[in-house]
C-alpha cells in the first residue's frame, strides 16, 4: 500500500511539476478524489487557479520522430514554468492583450502584445502567426549545444488556446481598474482556470493517442463524381445563402493568396514538427536536409491543407495528430502559407525576450526541393519570369534532354531507357545518371548481344575481330569437345586430348556457325546440338574464334539475360499481393502526363463505363471521347509544353492533385482498390494505343525535321508511351488474376498498333527484363505475348526469344512451365513451318514434366500443335505435296508417342483429360492415327478412376462422331483427286461406322453394368444419341446393349434416359427396335415413382420432335392425356408445359 502511494505520490509530482508540494497536501487530493490521479491533478490546478497562482506548463507533444536517430536530435525538454509577467498600471491593457500574453505563454513584454494588436487590428489569430513568424525564424538546429535545444524546445512549445473572457464574448470592454485597488497597482497576466487542462503523460504522445480517420477522409468509398471547378473540390458549401458564397470565396481566397504554396511529399517520413496553436497547424522544426527542408518548408509556415482537407478549428488537432506520425501516407499534396514579409523591415528592431528578432527572406525554390510551385502575386511579371516544369510532359522533355548530355550524347541512347531510369529514380537527374553510368548495373536485353551482326560475307573489323571461320573435319564417332551454351551461341569450352577435335585443330573459344555447308547462327543451341545428333557424318564443321575482349563481353551478356536464382532478390509479400508499386508508378505516371490525359482519366474514372483492352479492331477507342482529334491533341500538347500554365499558375490543376489522392487512399476501399485499378488498367491500354498512333502521325507530319533540334519535343509521344508501359510493367509482379489478364490484354492491343522498329525498341528489352525476375507473374508476361512479338522481330531477336523460351520450360515454378505449354501452339503459327520442329521439342518437355498441371496442358497444346502442323505444312509454298506430307509424317511420329504417356499418365487428371480429348486427337491427326487413338479407348474404357470411366462413356458418341466426320472429310477430299470417290466415300464411311459398332461400343458394355450410376447414365445417353449415324442394318449387334439398360433391375432414370434418345434418333423401319422401345416407354408412364413418369412425358415429346416427321403412336397421347389427372402436380405441370408431346404431330 505504502509502495502505491508513493507511485502515485511521484506520478502527480511529474505532472504538476512543482516539486516542493507537501506529500501529505498531494495525499489529501488523492483522498478528495478518491484515489483517482487525473482528479486530483484537476483538483490541485483548480485551487492553485483560484488562488490566482496556478502555474501553467505545457509538453510538446506534437511532432514525430524519425526512423534515423542519428541524423537528427529532437529537442524534448519539458517546459519551463511560466512566471508572472508584471504590467504596470500606467498603461492601458486592453482584454484582448491579456489574452493574446495568455496565448503567447505569459512572457512576452506588453510593448511587444499591444504593438501585435495594432499591427493585425486586434485579430488574435493573425498576431500569433505574426509572432511565431517573426521570432522563430532564426531558431535552427545545433546538435553541439544542449542550452540551446533546451532554450529553443521552450521557445517552440505551443500553448493551448485560451478561451476569451465572458466580457470579451459578450461584446463589452472591461472597465479599467482602480488606481487604488490591487489590480490597479499591479496586475499579473496568468491563464485563466478554464484554459487549463490536465497535461498528458508521457505514454499519452500524440504517437498512442486514437487516429480520427474521419476528420482526414478526403475521398469517400463511392461513385466518383466529375468535377465543377477546383474550389468546389476544396470547399464543400452550398451556396443558397450568401454567407455561403462569401466564406467560399474567403477559403479559396486564403488557400491561393499571396505567399502560399504547394507541395507534393512523396517520402513518408517528413522530419520535421508541427504544432497546433490557436486552432492553426504551425510549422515548429524543420530538419535541416530532410525531405521537409527540401520541399521549401520553413519554420512558422501554416498549413492550409492537407490531401485536400482544408484545415479549420475542428480538423487540425486530427490533422496535426496525422502529421506528426513517423509514417504519413504518400503521396500527400500540402499547401501551406508564408508569412508576408510587409512587416519585417518595420519591425526589425522588436525584441521579444530581449532577443532582437529578424525574418529572413525566403529562398527561391531549387530543383531538389520537390513538388513546390510559389504563388506570385503579379501575374504579368509571373508570366515572363521562367519556371521549372514540375508537371506533365515538359518534366520528362528538360530530364530526358538534361540525361542525354551527360550521357553519351544525344540520340545516343534511347528514350524508353532514360524515362525508366529517370522514373526508378523518382526524378532524380544524378542518380539515374551514376546508374546509367554504373559499369556493373545489369540491363537485360535481346539485343545486340555479341555476334548478332557477323556475317562470314562480309567480315567487320569490329565484329568477332574480323576473324575469318576455319573448317574441321570430324569422321565418325564422338566428337572429343565440350560445348556450353552462352546465350544460344554454341562456344566450344574444352578439348579431349588424342579426340578427334584435338586432330581436326579446333581450338577453344570458338563458336560453331556452320555445319555440312549450313550455317547454324540461326539456331538455338539445342536446335543445333539436335542437329549434329541427326547430321551425317564426317561432319563438316566451321568455326570462329572469338576474342577475348568479346568473348568476357559475351559472358557478361548472359548474367544479364540469363536467371540467377541465387542472387535474385525475391518481391517483397506485400508487393505481390496489393499495389503498392502500382500505387508508387502511377503517382510518377499522374505527374508527368499531358494535362488532357490527366482530365481524360479523372473523367474515365467518373463514369461506370468499362472498355476493356480488345484486339477487335471494330472496337472504338473510348478516348476519342475524352480527347481531341490528332491536330488539336498535338497542338494542345505543344502549347502546355512551351506556356507551362500550372506551374505559372502556382498549383497541379484540380484533376491532377484528386488522382494523386484517389491513388494515395486507393487500399481504403473494400475491394481494396482493385476496381480502381483495372479500369485505370483499361484507360492505360487505350491510353498507349492513341499515343502510339500519335507517334506515327507526327512522324508523318514533321518527317524534315531538324536533326540538331532537340528531339526529345518531336518523340513527346514516344515519352508518353514509356510512361505508361512504365506503369503497366509494374503490374507485372502482382499477383491478381483479374487485374493481370486486363494488363497483359492491354500490352497485346498495343503491339497491334506499333510497327515493327518500335516493337523490336521497346517490348524486347522488356521481354528480357521480365525472363529474369524473380517474380513467376512477371515471368509469364513474356511468354503470353511472345506468339505476338515473334513475327515483328528478326535476325538474331527470334534466337534469343527461343532461347528464352526454352529456359522457361526448365522454370523452377510449375505456373510458368504451363505458360509456356498452353502457348506452343500458337507459336507454331506465329513462327512458320521454320519453327514446327523446335516447337515439337518444347512439347516433348511438357510431357515429360514433373508436374502434372503441366502434362495436363500438354495434352491440350498437343491437339492444337497438330492440328496448326498439318496447316502450316500443307500450305507452305516452298514445300511441294509430297515433301509437306513427309515433314508432316515425320513430326507426327514424334507426337503420336506422347498420346501413349498421356493415356497411361501416373496422374487420373491427365487421363481424364486425353479421355475427354481423344475425339479431338482423331480430328488433328487424321484419318491415318484413328485407329491408334481409338485402341487407346478401348484401353482406357476400365480405368479405375470413376471419373475417366465417365469420360469414356460420354466420350463414346463423340469418338463415333469425329469417325464420321473424318470419313466425310476424306471423301471430300477424294472427290477433288479423282472420279472413284463414289465408291471411296462408301467404303469410307461403311468403314467408320462398323469401327465404331464393332470395336467402339463393344468396349463399354462393361460399363453398362458399372457399379457408378452416373457412368451408365452417361454411357445410355451415348448409345441412343449414337442412332443418328448408325444404319438400322447394324442395330442387330446393339440388341445385347439395350436389353442390358432395358432391364427392369436397371435404375429407371438410365433406362428413360436411353428410351428418349431412342425415340428421337431410331430408325423405326426396323421392327427389333420398336419391339423394344414401344413396350418399355409404355412401362414408364404406370410406374410408382412421379418421377419416371415425368420421363414417359420427355420420351413422348422427343418422339414429337424426331426430324423425319414420323406419326406418334395413338397409345403415346392417349397416355399423355390421362395424365392430367394425375395426383403429381409436377407431372401435370411438365405435361402442360410440353405442347408438342401431342400437339404438331401426326397421330397414328
């Protein structure tokens, strides 16, 4: 208990600060309040005020501590007790004086509060800006001198505000006071006993107090709504009244008057402390060097906003408390005001505490100091003074401009490489300059790696060292050499002693460009080494030596362009499974596009329209809405780049400053933005695609434009379109199926739209950025586009794309291998008959992948490689018919071995999948493989899984059908070759239809009696629907199949499911048939159960609908009829809602 009290006893001591008072006076408040501390400190300032000598002390709580300790120290002194500040009775003291000393914490002299009063005309607010303004400027940081952080964290503690006396409020003045009395004498200015409050503790900082979320919300989680003008985003009145429009026209007045400024932060840790004095968030310290300092902020400078919020009295205390967090959400856009310098020279001699106080005058901005535009009040003299652009295009023109000179000149390097350096790192000129300048920074990129351009024709000094190849001759037998692969080249690394290299006098480091009298450049390493594999021999071998200069170039290309898993640096969770890259790209994106292109999206986002990203080249580009036509778009662009108007103007336009916060809060959403982002996604592709169309039509415009000019202005487009795959490419790592199809469906409207140079310019370095990250998201990117990208690229491009690829198959991540399959067959197309081989070897992976995910898509590609084989072939020109048919053959004995694993696959998924697919196989391989496929049927009919039995059985009559289909095919195809296709088409078609009665549907009698009644419902839908195309002269050899499904021991939804197919697709001339059928429908309709009796009504109404109008029986309606009475309402009902069980057909 003793233990307690003196904790407590402590506790009170440190708020109350006096250390002098009694233990057993602190005792007796505890016992008046009942041992409750904060009641106790509320009663001792209480009585310490009606004694008229409270003493008031205030801790700076406001502010925030940085994560770097050491770069800054923060002043936390506690506040010194105020002393009583005596004012002698000769002088009048108006009430308003007595509260503004109370404000300024009761120490400042009286000349210096009246003269305050006179200067601001007795506005109190504007006098403690004037004060702070005036005698805290000179306040800086030294981190040598204890006294002096004590002396200034005492100077810049903020008061309270103190309320104004009940005469105050009423209007009326204060009589003065008695010479003779004691306040006539000597009157002391203390803070009244209503302004004090209970101090916190120091567990109570502003960094564990509650957040006020809604007192900072600037952008709700509705529909967005267009915008009027930029001061109805900043001032949300109605304007009914007039007092309504004056204070409007009062907050935009101070929000863009004289003095004020804005500022983008896009550091999250500002370093720096802010304070709320008098319902007002004031600037205290700023952090010399921190990105405060930087962005122009100075001590004393007042907060006007702050993401859109304008402040007033009831927000700031939540947007202080906001701010002065070691974290603030960024981007944030803030504007502040300056205090006018009208009044320094008069009152430079003022001192305030005997300190002389002086107010320097503020420094214009520098290029470092951020996003911060100076309002000027002369707008003529604004107009002609040049600004630094800080918004739109004109941003990327002076960086991209300013990088090439300190690069290696202009057009020396490209435009996409500068804008991703410049982007990567947020605007900052030297450092995207020291890392283009870095020897050892790693760019990835298909292009010009070393040997792309050597021609044994025509040798250059410059390329392989003009080094001529020399021929080796190797008999039989193995070849005594050890090849590796550097980037697709086929580089000869070591040599057998006594092997046959050593005796043809191959020498190391040479790349192998020719075999037998063919060059092999145009290969990949595997290609080639599949080629020395089939080559007759002697080989004829011709090699180059490559110089050792070249030869490191070489290897360092392929730690570019080649996957490093030990070294890659993985992507952060957070990164992959929100956006908040995204949200760091499109911030730089909003602030260097066009101000047309920041409207066009601010009203794409306003409205419930999607568009998404389509390759139909019917579908309108919905920015042809929200932009202008080409010329008026191009002169628009050009007239923003040279007049600068927001900048001129002081602030980002109002469509600009609301996405930067729609993007800065995007995660508050309850779809956590995703929504947000996918349209943004769909205005960036169309975004690209009009801006690539841009591109084309300047350069038909200005095609004699001067070289020496600078170009960065004529490529404005070509900038625009590298900040926006800027943008897109940082979605790649995101690993959000929807928001990845619309971006990758964005890229693919896009190659539509470039030609060719630009294809091969800026999606190829990207291609080769994505092979290698360490994201499987950003991996597939290529991969899903390079189908597209294959025909626009050449030369030694397509190589290393393949190359490419054939790493990928080896991917580490299952995901990216099934990319990779899923996508063969459309690189078959893509790449011509040149490709079918290679993409052949690519399948063979996929078949032999470990994973079955992969092998499932491998039996898909499978049917489409075939199928996209036989057409490429067969339509090649350079081919004759007999050498397609051969190259086809040939491909074809290599797949029709894969058909084999995939039917016997160790996974029932894959067997489930060739079980469903082997009609399909029939289809692409052709009549030569159907009995090979349909043996694997047979096969595959008793698998042990329920689900492949399944398969087989629906699977039955479609099997049946592509026989049929192919027959027909084969007999067109017949009757273009020769006059005999009569009796070809005969023999074909009898042909198919006794494989499938004899070896088809012999092979699922053992499903008839299988154990799943889903299997034999599925096999009698099958047999029935198989009618159609099987003559009435077999229906002999089904008897034993339907008497099996007929059988009362059968489950009754099988048999009626039989007997419906039955009645619609039998021939009835064969008497076996109707025999069979007649009786057994006539069954259903006296059964026990409602629901096989609803089935007499479905068999009844596919009689009705049988395409060779054939009579319904007379017993079939009369037994519809009856049952209208029955006691189901349901087989009622379904009687009354089938017409045509009697109605439109003949009766019999």
């Amino acid at each position: 208990m003793e233990a307690q009290q003196d904790a407590l006893v402590s506790a009170i001591r440190a708020i109350i600060a006096p250390r002098d008072v009694a233990r057993e006076r602190i005792l007796a408040l505890l016992q008046q309040a009942g041992n409750d501390p904060n009641k106790a400190v509320d009663l001792y300032f209480q009585s310490e005020a009606t004694n008229g000598a409270a003493e008031l002390k205030v801790n700076d709580v406001e502010g925030s501590d940085e994560e770097d300790g050491d770069d800054m120290v923060w002043a936390e002194t506690p506040a010194l007790p105020r002393k009583a500040l005596a004012i002698e009775d000769d002088v009048e003291w108006p009430p308003k004086a007595e509260e503004l000393s109370g404000l300024l914490g009761g120490e400042v002299q009286r000349d210096v509060i009246l003269d305050l009063l006179r200067r601001t005309d007795n506005n109190l607010q504007k006098a403690v800006e004037v004060y702070f303004s005036e005698n805290g400027a000179d306040a800086e940081f030294d981190e040598g001198s204890d006294d002096e952080d004590e002396a200034a964290t005492a100077a810049k503690t903020p008061l309270p505000p103190t309320p104004k006396s009940s005469a105050a409020e009423n209007g009326t003045t204060r009589p003065p006071p008695s010479p003779l009395s004691p306040a006539g004498s000597s009157r002391t200015v203390s803070p009244l006993s209503g302004a004090v409050k209970t101090p916190q503790m120091p567990a109570e900082s502003s960094a564990a107090m509650p957040q006020i979320p809604s007192a900072l919300t600037s952008i709700e989680s509705h529909q967005l709504t267009p915008l009027v003008s930029p001061t109805a985003k900043d001032t949300r009145t109605t304007e009914e009244t007039n007092f309504a429009a004056n204070e409007k026209a009062q907050t935009e007045e101070e929000l863009n008057g004289p003095g004020t400024y804005e500022v983008v932060m896009s550091s999250s840790n500002f370093r720096w402390q802010i304070g709320n004095v008098f319902g007002r968030a004031v600037v205290q310290q700023v952090q010399p060097g921190g990105p405060a300092a930087l962005a122009g902020i100075q001590k004393s400078d007042v907060l006007l906003s702050f993401r859109e919020t304008v402040l007033n009295e009831e927000n700031c205390a939540a947007v202080v408390q906001q701010l002065s967090k070691e974290r603030v959400l960024v981007p944030s856009a803030l504007r502040f005001r300056r205090a006018s310098d009208s009044h320094t020279s008069q009152q430079s001699t003022l001192k305030s505490n005997g300190v002389p106080s002086t107010v320097p005058t503020a420094s214009p901005p520098r290029d470092g100091d951020g996003d911060i535009v100076m309002t000027s009040a002369d707008g003529e003299a604004a107009a002609k003074t040049p600004v630094q652009p800080k918004y739109g295009l004109q941003v990327l023109c002076q960086a991209v401009e300013s990088m090439q000179d300190a690069v290696a000149g202009p057009s020396a390097v490209e435009f996409k490489v500068l804008v991703d350096l410049l982007l990567n790192s947020e605007f900052s000129l030297d450092r995207a300059v020291n890392t283009f300048l870095t020897e050892d920074r790693i760019v990835s990129d298909f292009r010009g790696v070393i040997g792309f351009d050597w021609d044994p024709e025509q040798p250059i000094s410059t390329v392989m060292g003009a080094n001529k190849p020399y021929a080796a001759s190797i008999p039989a037998g193995p070849l005594g050499l050890t090849v590796e692969n550097i980037l697709e080249r086929t580089i000869v690394v070591d040599i057998k002693s006594g092997g046959a290299a050593e005796r043809a006098n191959v020498k190391r480091s040479s790349w192998l460009v020719g075999l037998n009298g063919e060059r092999v450049t145009h290969l990949t390493h595997k290609e080639t080494l599949r080629l020395i594999e089939t080559a007759s021999r002697p080989l004829q071998l011709q090699l180059v030596i490559v110089p050792p200069d070249e030869y490191k170039a070489l290897r360092r290309q392929l730690s570019m362009n080649i996957r490093q898993q030990k070294t890659e640096r993985p992507i952060p969770e957070q990164d992959r499974m929100s956006f908040r890259v995204f949200q760091l790209k499109i911030h730089q994106g909003v602030l260097s596009f066009p101000k047309l292109v920041t409207k066009a999206l601010f009203q794409y986002l306003s409205t419930e329209e999607y568009h998404p990203p389509t390759v139909d080249p019917q579908y309108p580009n919905p920015l042809e809405r929200l932009l202008p036509a080409n010329e008026a778009w191009d002169a628009a662009l050009l007239e923003n780049i040279e007049t600068m108007e927001e900048e001129r103007a002081g602030e980002m336009c109002a469509e600009r400053r609301f996405l930067l916060n729609l993007f800065a809060s995007i995660h508050d959403y309850d779809d956590k933005g995703e929504s947000t982002v996918i349209r943004t996604i769909q205005f960036l592709g169309w975004l690209a695609v009009r801006a690539a169309r841009m591109q084309q039509y300047v350069e038909s415009k200005e095609p004699d434009s001067n070289v020496d000019d600078r170009s960065c202005r004529r490529h404005r487009y070509e900038l625009l379109l590298a900040v926006v795959l800027h943008v897109l490419e940082s979605l790649s790592i995101i690993e959000n199926h929807a928001t990845w199809d619309v971006m990758v469906n964005a890229l693919k409207m896009l190659i539509l739209s470039l030609p060719d140079e630009d294809v091969d310019k800026l999606l190829v370095p990207m291609f080769a950025r994505l092979s290698v990250s360490s994201s499987p998201t950003a991996r597939i990117v290529p991969v899903a586009l390079l189908s597209m990208v294959y025909p626009d690229v050449r030369g030694d491009v397509r190589v290393q794309l393949r190359g490419m690829l054939d790493r990928m198959c080896n991917d580490d991540n299952p995901l990216v291998r099934r990319a990779v399959t899923s996508v063969i067959g459309d690189l078959a197309a893509a790449g011509g008959s040149s490709v079918a081989s290679w993409t052949v070897q690519l399948l063979e992976k996929s078949t032999a992948d470990s994973h079955d995910i992969v092998r499932i898509f491998a039996v898909k590609g499978c049917i489409t490689l075939a199928t996209t084989l036989r057409r490429l072939l067969l339509e090649d020109e350079n081919k004759s018919q007999e050498e397609a048919d051969q190259a086809l053959r040939l491909l074809y004995c290599q797949m029709v071995p894969m058909v084999n694993t995939y039917t016997s696959d160790s996974s029932w998924q894959v067997r489930l999948e060739t079980a469903r697919t082997l009609p399909a196989f029939c289809r692409a391989f052709g009549a030569e493989y159907t009995d090979v496929f349909v043996d694997h049927f047979v096969s595959m009919v008793g698998d042990p899984t329920v689900e492949v039995r399944r398969a087989c059985a629906e699977g039955s009559f479609l099997l049946g059908e592509a026989l049929r289909d192919i027959a027909q095919d084969s007999n067109l195809s017949a009757a273009d070759k020769s006059s005999k296709a009569n009796g070809e088409a005969s023999e074909l078609a009898v042909g198919a239809q006794i494989k499938f009665v004899r070896s088809i549907l012999p092979a699922t009698y053992a499903l008839s009696t299988d154990v799943s009644v889903a299997v034999r419902l599925s096999l009698a839908q099958s047999v029935g629907r198989s009618l159609q195309f099987i003559g009435s002269n077999y229906y002999d050899e089904l008897v034993p199949i339907f008497t099996q499904f007929l059988d009362e021991s059968q489950d009754p939804t099988v048999r009626a499911s039989l007997l419906e197919e039955m009645a619609r697709y039998c021939d009835i001339s064969s008497d076996s048939v109707t025999a069979m059928i007649f009786p057994a429908i006539q069954a259903l309709r006296t059964s026990i159960q409602w629901r096989v009796r609803v089935k007499f009504v479905h068999c009844v109404a596919a009689w009705a609908e049988r395409d060779d109008g054939a009579p319904l029986p007379g017993d079939f309606a009369d037994a519809c009829l009856e049952l209208l009475g029955d006691a189901v309402h349901e087989v009622r009902a379904v009687y009354a809602f089938s017409p045509r069980s009697t109605g439109g057909s003949r009766v019999c």
